[in-house]
C-alpha cells in the first residue's frame, strides 16, 4: 500500500511560501528514502491525506483560520502532529500548564502588560509580545522607562541576561528519543537569538540538568509528539528552564544532527 504525506507549507499568497518550497525538496527526498510519497501543500488546503506541519510557517499570522483547520481535521486522517497538540501549543498560554504540572518555566504573565509587571517579575527590564508568535515576532525587549504597548493578548516575561551571555538551548526530540542539541546566541548587542537577526548556534551536548527539564516538559504534553524541539534558558535565580516547547513547525536544524531527517521519516513512515 503506497504511503502519502502532505507536507504542508505556508499559504500560498503567503511572504513564507517561496522560502518554505525550497526547504521542502529536502525533506521530501528523506521520506522517498523510506518509501513515503510527499507533496508540498499549502496549508489552508489540506486535510484529506495524512500530514505534517513542519513547515506550515506562517499559522500565527492568520491564527484563527489555522485553529478552524485543525478543528475541522478529519479524526481518520493523521496528522503529524496531533492536532489537539499543535492548538494546544500554538498558544503559549501552555507554559502555565507546564508550571502547575511541575515543570521549570521562565516566569510569565498573561494579558496586557502593566508597570507592576516589573516588581512582580522582579526584574528592570521585561520582555514582551504575542501570546501567539513565531520567529520573535512583535517582541520587545521594554524598561521601566518605556511605554509598554497596547497589547490585550500579550505575554510578559522577565528580560534574562543568560541569553545574552550563555545563550539559549535547543534540545531536539524524533518519537520521544533525543536527536540532538544546539546552543542559539544572539550577536551585535541583540537578545533574539534567531538567525534573521544576527543569531548564531552550534552543536552542544546537553547535560543532566537539560535532559529532566526537556523530558518533564515532553511528559507533561497532552499528547506525545512526533517530533519537537525543547527551548530552555537560564533565569534570574540560576536555573534552567523552559521558555518554549515548539510542536508545530519547528526548526529542526538537522545540519547538526547527522540522519535526524531520516530517522523523522522512519517514524512517520511506521505512524502510517
């Protein structure tokens, strides 16, 4: 019986779009070598063969026809991930779930930002965007003397220097197995860490401490994901902790981890 996967991609009038169908001839040769078929697919079209949403950048710009997709998802079709995972991740309000489930978290506050936010979060500098965001997308890096933006459904963050100084780390997980991990640092004074900004990253080992942090947060999903990446940073108190858990479209920087791709196609290949 052939194997059919739509590899979905950004909508089709999307910026994303051309960037994405360039990236998407390399996954697709990984999973012809393990006899699957895909096809690139915009998103918004999909839903009536198996799928996977590696490269469906572009949800949080248009998130409520991106929820209103995975709602309608046909129970008999997969979809990689799950679809009640991926809308349970697209909103970071998730972070709060994996704080009361036990699981070390940057500390955050939903809803529109306020200039108690820096006593509560005791800190002078905060970080602020979208509760739903990609890429550092409308981020802000805000001091006591800033006006804080009008952002109803926001998320405030402490502002953490580790990032600057250690950097952040990028744990990387295939059918709940660890692959491989990278460090992401910014450069030229920036705090983002993404490479359209001047971000760099490498290879790098994870230690113990990573290790339980990731793993708990996998744990304390509501469902097992096929594939994710785990984003911990230092806090202001000295310990790692979780600052994203990405199961939608992440960057798999499969540069730096030899066979990742294929074993990502083995394991859809045997989820098919």
């Amino acid at each position: 019986m052939p194997l059919n996967l739509d590899l979905l991609l950004p909508s089709a009038d999307s910026s994303y779009f051309a960037e994405a169908s360039d990236q998407a001839r390399t996954y697709i040769e990984a999973f012809a070598r393990v006899g699957v078929t895909a096809a690139p697919r915009p998103w918004p079209e999909a839903g009536d063969t198996p799928a996977i949403a590696l490269l469906a950048w572009g949800y949080h710009l248009e998130v409520d026809r991106w929820l209103a997709g995975l709602d309608r998802w046909p129970d008999d079709v997969p979809l990689f991930n799950p679809g009640a995972l991926m809308r349970w991740n697209t909103r970071k309000t998730y972070l709060a779930e994996l704080e009361r489930a036990g699981v070390p978290t940057v500390p955050t506050l939903f809803g529109p930002p306020h200039a108690g936010a820096f006593d509560q979060l005791g800190t002078d500098e905060l970080v602020v965007k979208p509760q739903v965001s990609a890429g550092s997308h409308l981020t802000l890096r805000m001091r006591r003397s800033d006006t804080l933006p009008d952002l109803a459904d926001a998320m405030t963050q402490p502002f953490l220097p580790a990032i600057q100084s250690e950097g952040e780390y990028s744990l990387f997980f295939i059918a709940g197995t660890p692959t491989h991990a990278i460090v992401k640092r910014p450069t030229g004074g920036d705090f983002r860490i993404q490479p359209q900004f001047g971000g760099r990253n490498e290879p790098w080992s994870p230690d113990g401490e990573a290790l339980k942090v990731a793993e708990a947060a996998l744990r304390a999903a509501p469902a097992e994901p096929l594939y994710a990446r785990i984003d911990l940073v230092r806090r202001l108190d000295g310990q790692l902790a979780l600052i994203e858990l990405e199961a939608i479209e992440p960057d798999l920087y499969f540069e730096h981890g030899p066979g990742v791709l294929d074993r990502l196609a083995e394991a859809v290949a045997r989820a098919l």
